[in-house]
C-alpha cells in the first residue's frame, strides 16, 4: 500500500500534468487561463511571515497550532524558503 507521501507526489504529478494539457489547449484556442490568487500561507512565507502562515495554515484547515506550526515549516522547506 502506498504512503501518504507517495499519494501526495502522484498527486502533485498528476496535477502538473492536467495544468500542461491546459496551457497547450489554452494556446491552441487561443483561450486565456485566469490567474488564481496566490495561496495566503504561500504569500506569508515568501514574507518571510511565519506567524502570518501559521494563522492562515490553521484558519484554511482548523488544524491544531502544532500541527499547523509543522505543516507550513514542511511547506517552507519544500518551497526552499
């Protein structure tokens, strides 16, 4: 059985392969992609907000502070920040 690690990679694969399939269909129609907000705990990281990120990490999904604390350090460290 796959970890949850592994689900979440074939996820984000998956994921950069359908975003792919509709830029080259969005060129091919000529159809403009709109450009979605940015993430609020993305934003506050790149700040350099870690305390911004937490809060919005626990607003979005009702985590605990801990929980929280350790999703957006995981979630800075991937993003290189």
């Amino acid at each position: 059985m796959a970890s949850e690690q592994q689900n979440i990679q074939a996820l984000m694969a998956r994921v950069r392969t359908l975003e792919e399939q509709v830029r080259v269909l969005a060129e091919a129609t000529g159809v403009a992609i709109p450009t979605l907000p940015e993430d609020p705990v993305q934003s506050a990281l790149r700040q350099g907000n870690v305390l911004a990120a937490v809060t919005a990490y626990q607003q979005q999904t009702g985590a605990s502070l801990g929980e929280s604390k350790a999703a957006v350090e995981a979630l800075k460290a991937r993003l290189g920040l």
